[in-house]
C-alpha cells in the first residue's frame, strides 16, 4: 500500500463534524486539496464513552496541531436568542424550557451580531470536555453559525430550507430580519414540502414571489425540487 507521505504532518488542517450519523473528519493540506476524509458510524450513545473517542482520535494522521483543527456540531438542539435578551447567568434556564434538561451535556454559544442574535447548542459534555483537552485551540462551531455567517443572505427576502438526513433547518429572511430559523424532523419529501409550504402561509409569503433557495452538502433529490416547484415558482439550488 502506497502511503501518502504529507498526511501524518501536523500543518495539515483537520475538519471534524459531529452528526447523528456518527464522526466524519476530513484531513487538507495548506492548499486546501482533501488528503483523506472518513465517515464513523457511532452507535447511539457511544458519544457518552470516554474511551470510544480517545482510542478513534489516537490515530497517527489525527495528530495535528490543534490551531489548525476546527470542529462542527450538526444536531437539532438549537435555539436562537437576540442578543439584547441575551443573558450569561439565564440562557440554560431559557433553552431547558424549550428543550428539557439533559444529563451529560453542556450548552456552548455563538455571537453573530449580523444577525443581533446568540445561537445557542447542545453537545455531549464528555466529547467536548475531550477535545477541550485533545485540542484546546480548536475553532467550535454549530453546524447553523456558518449558513448564517455565509450562506443566508440578510438583505434578501427569501426562504432557505438546508437539507440534513431525516432533517431541515428552515429559515425566513425578510427586510434585514431573521423571521424564522427552526429545525423540523422529515422523512420524506413530502414532509419537507408540507413545513416549506406552512411556514409560506404562516408567515403571509408570496409562492409566485418569494424565492426558496435549497442548501445541501450534498447533491440534492431532482424529485424534491420538482415537488417543491410545483408550490413554489422560484425555487433554486
């Protein structure tokens, strides 16, 4: 077996997501090109196991400088408080009363002051007391803070439905505000249909006017997007 001779220096970058599905990481060099990426199927609450996480990120092409390390959190535990509201000592008493309590976890946030808001996360306490360890530098992020930072645009006036497995983050944008940004479990693409279509109504949008744009790592159903054309007219990927 050939060994590729720069994926074991600690330059490289490393990109680590969290998701449902288990752990993917993706290794670059200082060029950006893709040296090696994985996907880890993580049994349900394997996350919890200390000894799970220390024995994957021994691996050899895993030691890396931690400043060149960022991590994504992708998970449906999320909430969104404007920052004038917006509190150090009470934000975990007002995401506990939309979410519960959970053991074992902790809540970690982000400031986007495009937005005026806090995005406030859920991860799994004893994953993320490890890389605090593992790589203290680390960038930490919600899977949400890049859409909003980058993908969602403030000064249009559209809707944005980012497509997860067995999930989407749907977002209304209209004049410069953040009219909605929420989770919504799915099956199938007439469920995704059904949450675009009653957020248009709830929210008074115009389907011949408000443009749908569709966001997704990867590629995206043409069935879907024929679905969701049908209901509305500027829908795009």
């Amino acid at each position: 077996m050939i060994q590729n001779p720069f994926l074991h220096s600690t330059d490289n970058n490393l990109m680590i997501r969290i998701h449902p599905e288990g752990i993917s990481y993706a290794i670059t060099d200082e060029n950006d090109e893709v040296i090696l990426q994985q996907l880890i199927n993580v049994p349900a609450g394997k996350l919890k196991e200390t000894q799970f996480f220390e024995h994957f990120f021994e691996q050899p092409e895993l030691r890396i400088l931690d400043e060149n390390v960022s991590i994504v959190f992708e998970n449906s535990r999320y909430q969104l408080i404007p920052s004038d509201l917006f509190r150090q000592n009470d934000f975990r008493e007002l995401f506990e009363i939309e979410f519960g309590k959970n053991e074992r976890t902790k809540l970690l946030y982000s400031l986007l002051p495009q937005w005026g808001i806090h995005l406030v996360y859920e991860v799994e306490e004893p994953l993320m007391d490890f890389f605090d360890q593992k790589y203290p530098e680390a960038e930490v992020e919600h899977h949400l803070f890049k859409l909003l930072k980058e993908e969602i645009n403030r000064n249009s006036n559209s809707a944005f439905v980012n497509l997860r497995k067995e999930w989407i983050d749907l977002f209304v944008v209209k004049d410069n505000a953040l009219l909605l940004a929420n989770p919504f479990e799915t099956k199938t693409n007439e469920d995704i249909c059904y949450f675009v279509l009653n957020a248009y109504e709830q929210l008074g949008l115009d389907t011949d006017v408000c443009p749908l744009r569709i966001l997704s790592k990867k590629n995206v159903d043409k069935n879907l997007v024929e679905l969701l054309q049908q209901y509305v007219l500027k829908t795009e990927v």
